[in-house]
C-alpha cells in the first residue's frame, strides 16, 4: 500500500513530504498565510535505545533549523519515539535535553499523549518536566478518556500548556466515550475549564479540533470572560480545513497547523480516515484520478 501510487497521492493532501525539509518548507509557506505551525516526525515503538537517541538529535538539530530559518515552529514529540516502552528514566533524559534545547533557542517542546496504556507514565514525565529552570514544555490530553477531567485539575497547579484534542486511538468503552457526542460534550467541558484558568493564568489552553462549531462556542466563551488575545490557540491538522485555518487567523485567533512527517506515515494516516470518514472519499477520488 506505501509504495502505491495513488496512496503517496492522497498522503500528501495531509502530509507535504517525509523529511524534515519539505516539513520546513510547508511552515514557509504558512508562514506567509499568517498561521504558525507545529512540526511531528512520526514513528513509534522503537526498538532500541540508540533509535530514541537518533529521534532525540533529530528533534535538536530540528530545533536549530527553526532557529536558523526564524520560523514560528515548534516540534511536538511521541515518548515511545524517545524510549519510553524501553526505559522511562533514558525517555526522560531525552524530554530534558529537547526542552533544554526549546529554551535556549526561545521555542517550546510538545509532547503527545498516545493510547491509554502510556497516560500515567507521561504525565509523570511531564510533572518532572515542569521543574524549574526546563524550557516551557506542553502535554497534549484526549478529551475521550472518561479520566481526563481529573488529570486536567491534578496538572492545574503546574500552570500547565495543555492541548487538548478529542482522540483517536480504539479504547474500551470502560475508559473511552464512544459516542461522538459525548465526546463532544466531555470536549467542550474541559475547553471551559481551561478558559476559566487562563484567565487566572493558571494554564496556556490550545484547541486541537476541526469542529468549526465547538471553536465558535469556545471562541464565545473566552470573550465573555474577557480572556487576552494569545492566552490561548487552535491547532489543526496540515490539509484539513486549511481555508477555515486561514480564515480564523484572519480574525484574529492564534493558528497553528500541525504538519506531520516521516516513513512510518500508514497508521497515522489509517488514524486520520478513522478519525473522518470523509476523508476515504478523497482516497476514492484519488484512486481514479
């Protein structure tokens, strides 16, 4: 299937390439549209731990490039890409030493939350990240997760940077809503009680949905509490509503478009159909281009 044609076509709407390069080149150009963008390698459940020390250079040298280039970039990291099913202390070593390098290029460090099997081991890297004297590091929480609600107010006393997105990993309903609209209601819960403790500054709120509406309540909310212009963000995916991406920036809101890169893009890219079926039709389309 990767090595498909048609399949390499209809990756790209999502995907503009899989190496670093055309990752920067694509933050270029949105650049240039006013959005800010965030950058992911993909990869996950490495086998070694001299591939986590690869990642982790990788993720440094990227930071140099953003540097280099004055790019409103920031990467966005996987634990397991840096070690964690083999070693939670090497894991962490590698976090510490991308945060540091966030801090002292002026960036910040985010770091993904993956299936329910990794929650507690990293939320507890991420609460030994936010000693003092780290670079500003974020974490990224699944508003589908039934536990969500009590690691959003665990984490509240850190001041922590969360994006919180709805999730797309296949979970048990023990755990997991799987309804979209109790996803939807867990989702916009949590939105709110992030609004209410950035206007205490008690937390930096980033959005990542494609729910146009659920952004317009938000959105609505954060005004009615009056909450400052960059206290919080919207992120989306590369390709997937580009033209509401651009539209929001036009308004004023703070964007950033989340470009994904790499070899290992099928079961990422299997994520995102899952996530929308409307995206198999262009997979359809392409295929009889």
């Amino acid at each position: 299937m990767m090595n498909r044609a048609f399949a390499r076509r209809a990756v790209r709407r999502f995907m503009p390439g899989e190496d670093l390069d055309s990752a920067l080149e694509a933050a270029r150009v949105l650049a240039g549209q006013g959005l800010s963008t965030v950058v992911t390698q993909l990869g996950e459940n490495l086998t070694s731990l001299a591939e986590a020390d690869a990642v982790r250079e990788h993720y440094a040298s990227a930071y140099d490039r953003i540097a280099t280039d004055g790019l409103p970039t920031w990467p966005s990291v996987k634990p397991t890409q840096l070690g964690l099913d083999l070693s939670f202390d090497a894991c962490l070593q590698n976090l510490i030493a991308l945060a540091d390098k966030a801090g002292s290029v002026g960036s910040m460090l985010w770091i993904d939350m993956e299936d329910s099997r990794y929650v507690d081991r990293t939320l507890d890297l991420y609460r030994r990240l936010k000693e003092p004297g780290r670079g500003p590091v974020g974490l990224c929480l699944q508003a589908y997760l039934k536990r969500t609600p009590d690691d959003l107010r665990s984490l509240l006393p850190l001041k922590p940077a969360v994006r919180l997105v709805k999730g797309a990993y296949a979970e048990p309903a023990s755990i997991a809503f799987r309804a979209k609209g109790d996803t939807d209601v867990a989702y916009e819960r949590l939105a709110r009680s992030l609004i209410d403790a950035a206007v205490r500054e008690e937390a930096f709120p980033v959005f990542g949905t494609h729910d146009i509406p659920l952004l317009a309540r938000i959105t609505r909310y954060a005004k009615d509490l009056r909450a400052r212009d960059g206290a919080w963000e919207i992120h989306m995916l590369y390709g997937i509503r580009a033209a509401e991406q651009r539209a929001l920036a036009s308004a004023g809101r703070r964007v950033r478009t989340l470009i994904s890169y790499g070899k290992h893009w099928f079961p990422w890219y299997m994520r995102r159909l899952a996530e929308r079926p409307a995206n198999v039709w262009f997979v359809v389309r392409s295929v009889f281009a």
